[in-house]
C-alpha cells in the first residue's frame, strides 16, 4: 500500500518540470533523450536498477510503461514485454511502491505510459493523486485522444502532472493545433502510422511535421515510435526536435541482455543515445 | 456491485438520438478509445455512412444486393414443433425463428459486411482487413470481398482457426488471406486488437470491417444499422402474420450485433420484451466464461467505454465460451446502456445448456443451429414457463450450425 502520509507536492513546483527541461536543453544546443522502458520486465527490481542507470547515464525523462493486457498501439517488442511483466505479477499499485521506493534517488521526471483501462479501473483521481504523491510527473494515455482526454486533463492538472498528448502524421492541421495546444509537458509527436516498434528509416514527413508543430503551438515537441538509434536521434535533433523517445530498441536489449546485466546493457545503450542527443 | 435496474426506462432515454449522442456515447458507455492515428479515419467514416445512407444510389444499390445476392428478406417461420415441446395444459408461448441462418454464408453477418464493403468502395478504400471468431464475420467479409473485387485480410485467434477449420478453409477458397493470431489468449479479443493494429499501420489504404456492434463510435452504430433491416422485416411479418407486434425478442450475444438488429426497431416500442443470452461457458460463478454483463465492470476494450471481464487491477480477462462466436470478455456499449436503462434483459446459459438446445431444435425443427444461436434457444426452457398462452416469442435464428459439427460431436462424446 501507498504510503497516505506523504504531504502533497507543490503543484507548481511539479508540473512543468518537464516543458522546463527541455527548454532549458534547447538553450545549451541539446536535445532531450526520453528513454521507454516496461516496468516489472523482467521485474520490478530490475527495471529500479535500470531507472536509476538510464538517470546516471544522462536520460533527461525517462517514460516508464505500466503493463496492460491488451496495448493497441505496441508492436510486438513492447506487447512483449507486458506480457512478461504481467507473468511477474506486475500491478499498477506496485509499479507507484517502486517509484516511492527511489524517492530521493531518482530525479528525473518520470512520465507514466498507460492505456485508459487500468487508469479507469484504478479510479482516475485517485491515481493521479497516488503517481503525484510518488514524484511522478506526467502521463502518457495512448488510447486517450484528446476528445476523450477532457475528464482526465484537469484532474491531472489539479494533482501537478502533466498529460502528454500524441499527435500523428495522419492528424489533420487544425487538430493537430487544438492538440498541441491542450498538450503539457510536450506534445508526443508519433514517427510513424502505425504501432511502436523499430524501423529502419524516419519518414521524411516527420521534419514537416515537426516544424509545422513548432509553427503552431509553443509547446515542446518529442518524437517517438520507431527510433531504434543513436542516428535516428541525430536526425530528429537536427530537425528541431525537443526530445526524442526511444521505447522498442531499449525494450529488446533489456530482454536480450543476461539476467543481472540488464541495467549495464540499458546504460551503454543509453550513452550512446546521449552522445547523439547532444 | 450493479446499480439496481430501473423498471421503466424514459422517453428520452429511448430516443435514436441519444443512441448514440453526438459524441458518440450511449449514456456512459461507447466512445473513441483509440490512438490518434485512428481518429481522422473514424471521422471519415462517420461521415461517409451519414452520406451514404441519404443516398439513394447507396440504398437501392444495398437493398438489390441484400434481395439477390444475400437472399433476403429472411423467412419468419413458426416452430410448431418447439411451441408445442414447451407447450402446457392450458396452453404456452407461440415461438417463432427468424431465419437468418438462410442467409448467403450461413448467419447475420454478412448483412454488416455487404454494407460496410460498399461504404469502403465509396471512401475509395481497396484493401479489408476484419477479424473473426467463430469465423461467421471472416466467411461474409471474404465472400463480399471476392464480390467486389477487395484485397482481404482475415485476423484469427490461432485457437479459433482449430476450432473452427471449415470456415478458414472457407476464407481461403472464397480469396482472403488468414492471419493467425497467436498473441495473449490466441481468441476472438487477440484477433480484434490484432486487427486494430494493422489498421493503425495502414489507416491510409485500407477499411477496416469490424464485425460486431463494438469497437470506437462510430462501429456500434454502423454496424446495429447494416443489420437492422432484421428486426424491420420481423415487424413487417409479425404485422402479416398475428396483425400486432411480437411480446418477446431473444437472441444471443457475445459482441452483440444480431441482438441489435432485432431489437433497434422495437426499442421505443415498450411494450415488447427483449432478452439478450450470453454464454456462461462452465457456469457464472466460475472463472470459465463470457458473461459480460452479467459479471463484468465498466471498462474500456478496443476503443470502447463498456462492460468488460476484467481483474482487480483492469487486466483484460480471458473469457471462454464453446461458442467461438460468444467467447469474447467485452460487449456492445449499447448493450450495456439498454441494460443500464432497463430497456432490455440480459441473462446467460451454460455450455452444457446451449448443446442440449443445439440437440432439441436439430431434432423438433429440422434445424440445426449454430452454437452461437443455440444459446439463444436455451433460455426458452427457462422463459416459456413464465409466459402466458399466446404470446409471441421471437428467436433470431443468426447462423446454421454446419461449421460447429465437430465440436458438438467431440463434446457429445465426451458426455
């Protein structure tokens, strides 16, 4: 159980804490690098280790996925690892203990990814109140598009977090303005039409997409789906970007890598990632 | 807990117009959980079917083809034979099957599919993705498919495509290409958030057939529309044939749809009675099956606000019916605002209950229905003893039972 003792965070000082970062990075010439990992793959033991790795490596955010049964919007890799974090019995509840667990180790803002289903079901109040009690800074809904988000944004807003919502190349200009617009912390810019996973190339539409974002809105723009390596994040950089997530390639080496030396594995990968986002 | 079940649902509550809302919600339940990308297309298609159905071009096109090549209207046909079976002393229920298993393909579906695949043709889409069950839904959309001339791409729980190996074999021959679906439980739900992802990687290009009134606004009503023509005709032949409208409607539901095209017409129409049946697989108070209303939560499936089997912390459940058409953990939003509002009744039988029906029905009518429709004909053991002589009882008979003679012979020999 949650903790209830915890005084609440100033809601000032909270959100915000991540459009802020990212400006601030714009100003040195960087680029946010907003790493994905799945929480409780393997376990939640080891994915506290590999927080606090991808932190000591330079990850900016990192975007922390809380296992559900049925991800419409991941490919195989990510459908994957929910798969293997619900097998350890993984629960939303447990994934905010291990988040209470690293207070005072952990920094970085952390924005939770999560379908609406187990939002719903744990009560959407009570769970922005309990992620806020544990430091957590922002949510990423992937099935929430911004008509369905409006129960949920002031409630974030009210507990300090900031609720990041997707645009994607098949959205429409005008909408993708009332999008940005509504957006906090940033607005998460999808790559790709499709679901996450790995590709070998960015579209070039993506720079267009990106500029015309930043045309339209002053809100920071992050790019995600489908960067798998440090010259996709390059590439983003150079296309004035503000942060650039990198959810399946991450994801693989973490499953790849011997059990013990996820967090060594997640870390080299992050350090190149960081040389690339400057 | 469930809130208690008001006894007269209101007006306005029963009004088209609030079923669903123009933002796509019935009450609570329906709306657009779904990644951004798919948000333009689902407006695309709103429109689209607006336009379509104010054309005339589109209605007639639509109703030739339902008469021709679909073979409908369907017969309302008057089960003597079962009316008796359940027949007291002083008299029992009249039954009547409204005939949708005569359809071209063998059950309801292919109504949904005909439809949305000249909706497609309009929207200029070329590739059909859809998924399937018990594989009804797979047959129709490949059948249209071939029809018109559409690339087609059938997603299928890998359990399902055992189960049900005749309709697969079906798809094929008919042109369609089967993917099969081998994620989380390998069923019906998998092939549907399998199905979903393709359309999100190829929104551009291609339409996505959904096969039950379930999934985003605006499918629940896009797909209760196609099939209404089922409950019109049975209005039209009631009227023919008793000269007043039907007491009972009953008809199975898993997602829901051939509930809902016999219903949508009669449901400002208070006075009739409509009973939905959904499978209790092993029995409700177990974990093995796919009763959703009648145990599950509010929750959020394939893009829609509904009742859900779902665990303590929203985890999807795994449902399990014998029917491959029923075994599905969610429901149609508008099923659960009906339930909601009163408006209908929703109860659930057994595996065991629904083959004894399969049995009964083959043996008094000469029918054999699906398992799927067989659940619908075992609630008459528990309902005709409660009506009183005279009263109309309509079942819609959705699907034959040719593709499930396998699983009924194996599960009668284990018996």
């Amino acid at each position: 159980m949650i903790d209830n003792k915890d005084p609440l965070p100033q809601n000032s000082v909270s959100q915000d804490r991540i459009s802020r970062r990212l400006r601030q990075l714009k100003k040195e010439g960087r680029m946010a690098l907003m790493p994905f990992l799945m929480a409780g793959d393997p376990d939640l033991e080891t994915s506290a280790a590999i927080l606090l790795r991808l932190q000591e490596e330079g990850a900016d955010v990192i975007e922390l996925g809380i296992p559900y049964s049925d991800p419409l919007a991941d490919g195989p890799v990510i459908q994957a690892a929910a798969s293997r974090a619900l097998a350890c019995g993984t629960t939303p509840r447990l994934v905010l203990q291990m988040l209470k667990d690293l207070r005072g180790e952990l920094f970085i803002p952390i924005v939770l990814f999560t379908y609406s289903n187990p939002l719903l079901n744990f009560g959407m109040e009570r769970f922005c109140e309990e992620a806020s009690k544990v430091g957590v800074a922002g949510l990423v809904v992937p099935d929430l598009p911004l008509e369905e988000a409006e129960l949920l944004s002031p409630l974030a807003a009210d507990y300090g977090l900031d609720l990041v919502l997707l645009v994607a190349p098949t959205t429409p200009k005008q909408r993708m303005i009332r999008i940005s617009r509504k957006s906090r912390g940033f607005t998460y810019l999808v790559s790709v039409t499709g679901v996450t996973g790995e590709r070998t190339v960015l579209e070039d539409r993506v720079q267009s997409l990106i500029k015309e974002l930043k045309e339209s809105s002053t809100s920071c723009v992050a790019v995600g789906f489908g960067i798998s390596g440090p010259e996709q994040v390059r590439q983003v950089r150079a296309w004035g970007a503000d942060g650039a997530i990198v959810g399946s390639a991450l994801v693989k080496r973490i499953s790849n890598a011997e059990y013990g030396c996820e967090a060594d594995e997640a870390g080299v990968f992050c350090c190149e990632l960081r040389k690339a986002a400057g | 807990m469930k809130s208690p079940i008001p006894s007269h649902p209101k007006d306005a509550d029963l009004a088209l117009s609030a079923r669903p809302s123009a933002n796509g919600r019935f009450g609570i339940y329906g709306g657009q959980y779904v990644p951004e990308t798919l948000m333009p297309a689902l407006e695309e298609l709103e429109k689209a079917a607006e336009a379509a159905w104010k054309d005339k071009s589109f209605t007639d096109e639509l109703q030739k083809l339902l008469h021709t090549y679909v073979g409908r209207a369907t017969p309302l046909y008057e089960a003597k034979r079962l009316t008796s079976h359940y027949s007291r002393p002083e008299g029992g229920p009249r039954i009547w099957l409204k005939r949708e298993d005569l359809n071209h393909t063998g059950a309801h579906k292919i109504n949904n599919a005909l439809g949305q695949a000249l909706l497609a043709i309009r929207m200029g889409k070329k590739r059909i993705i859809a998924e399937t069950g018990a594989g009804q839904h797979g047959v129709a959309t490949a059948t249209v498919c071939a029809r018109f001339g559409l690339e087609c791409v059938i997603y299928m729980g890998a359990e399902d495509m055992k189960r049900q190996a005749l309709n697969v074999f079906r798809m094929k021959l008919l042109g369609a290409k089967v993917n099969p679906v081998t994620t989380g439980t390998s069923t019906l739900k998998d092939a549907t958030s399998e199905a979903i992802r393709d359309w999100v990687t190829n929104v551009e290009d291609t339409h996505y057939i959904l096969g039950s009134v379930a999934g985003p606004h605006p499918y629940p009503m896009l797909v209760r529309d196609f099939h209404a023509v089922i409950g019109e005709e049975t209005r039209q032949q009631c009227k023919e044939y008793f000269g007043r409208l039907p007491d009972v409607l009953l008809a199975c539901v898993g997602g829901g749809s051939n509930a809902m095209g016999l219903f949508h017409s009669f449901i400002q129409d208070t006075s009739v009675r409509m009973i939905g049946v959904e499978a209790a697989g092993d029995g409700v108070h177990t974990n093995r099956h796919a009763a959703t209303i009648t145990e599950g939560r509010v929750g959020v499936l394939h893009g829609a606000m509904s009742l859900l089997l779902q665990d303590s912390d929203g985890q999807v459940l795994e449902a399990h019916s014998i029917s491959a058409g029923l075994d599905y953990p969610g429901v149609g939003p508008e099923h659960s605002y009906l339930r909601e509002i009163g408006r209908a009744e929703y109860v659930a039988v057994t595996d065991q209950e629904a083959l004894t029906a399969l049995q009964l029905v083959s043996e008094l009518e000469g029918i054999i229905p699906a398992l799927e429709t067989a659940h619908a004909f075992a609630w008459l053991q528990n309902l005709c003893p409660t009506l009183a002589p005279g009263t109309e009882v309509i079942i819609n008979c959705s699907g034959r039972g040719d593709k499930d003679v396998n699983t009924v012979a194996e599960k009668l020999a284990q018996i």
